[in-house]
C-alpha cells in the first residue's frame, strides 16, 4: 500500500467521508484527493500527525514504516494474574473463628504479593476503607510494623486490627472505628496472640 491508500484505507474504516477528514485536519477536500492518490506525496509532518490522530493510528503506519494502523506503547504490559486460596472469615470487630476454605480461591493481579485471602467480617476497620464483606489480601508473615493492619490470631480465632507493641511487651490492637476499644494483652497473654499476616490490599464493591 502506497501513503496515499494508506491514508484512504484509515479514512473510510472509520466511516469518513473526504470532507469530514478534510475538515478535521484544515485541508481542502481537493487537497486530501491529492494526498490519497499520491499526487502530493511530500505530506507535511504536521497533516500526517493529524491524520493519525483522527484515524487512531500512528504516524509511522501513515508514512509505511511499520505494518500496524494501531499505534504501539512501549509502556504497555501485558497483566499477570493469580488466584489465592480463600481462608475464611476475620473479623473487623470481635474475633471469630477463622475457617480454612481452600476451596474457593480469588483471581488478582500478580503485583498483589499476598498469599491467601480473608473475607471481612463487621465494621470495625471502615476508617481503613475495609468494609464489611471485602476481600482482603493477606503476605503471610510472622511480624509487622507498629501500626500497621495485620490478621492476629487469638487462640482458634482471628481479627484483622492495627498491630502495635510496646517495650513493656504490651500487645495493642486497634481497630479504625471509634465505637469499638483497643484489644490490650499483657507479656502472660502472648503464647495465645500471633501475627498471622499483614494485610496489603483489599478488594470492594462500589457502594
């Protein structure tokens, strides 16, 4: 395909008639006949630019220095996914027991680095955005930060709270909802209290 067919090809696969392209890039129709019969092959820069930008396609494809009308990004990557075992519930208020569902399993992104997932139960976690009933992403780790939301066992239950410690070895866990008191344990309550994992993303509904 010469310049010329090019142009005419991109031309009528988006439904435009000679005027409406030529109008759209401050040519004459005459003009435009000229450019897609090859009679004017010098083209300025800036009409092709045009063209490509009103057709969707690139100023290479325009000129025939590459096969593709669709412009290509080299920014654009191809999206990994995954799918993480689902474990249960946790809650987001009094801790619950957390079953082990590894039935049912969650897609993601791969630039979500979790291992499981937890479904969130209650509202004791809304001022984080965590919501009754989102899809929290959990990287199993043993320890986290001061402040920062882990899923702690207690016993045979869990919760999902911001994690603190204190050099007295006091245990704090805070949820992000006023209505409900910090969760305190001492040094003798620690061999019944456990990081189990530190959340890193949740999922939500529009609401």
């Amino acid at each position: 395909m010469t310049k010329g067919d090019r142009i005419k090809h991109l031309r009528e696969k988006m439904g435009l008639s000679q005027v409406s392209l030529a109008d759209k890039i401050n040519v004459s129709k005459q003009t435009l006949y000229k450019y897609e019969n090859d009679i004017i092959t010098n083209i300025p820069s800036d009409k092709v630019e045009l063209i490509a930008e009103v057709t969707g396609s690139s100023p290479a494809y325009i000129m025939g220095w590459e096969d593709s009308s669709i412009p290509s990004y080299s920014n654009v990557h191809p999206i990994g996914t995954q799918s993480l075992p689902v474990l249960g519930s946790v809650a987001c208020g009094e801790p619950i027991f957390m079953a082990e569902e590894k039935e049912f399993y969650v897609d993601s992104t791969t630039n979500v680095h979790a291992d499981f997932v937890l479904i969130a139960k209650g509202d004791s976690m809304t001022g984080a955005r965590i919501n009754d009933g989102d899809i929290v992403f959990i990287r199993q780790q043993p320890e986290v930060e001061n402040g920062e939301i882990a899923v702690v066992a207690i016993d045979d239950e869990a919760t999902l709270k911001r994690f603190y410690k204190y050099s007295d070895d006091l245990i704090v866990l805070r949820a992000e909802n006023p209505d409900y008191k910090d969760m305190v344990y001492t040094p003798e309550d620690h061999k019944d209290v456990r990081v189990l994992g530190k959340a890193v993303a949740f999922q939500s509904d529009v609401r």
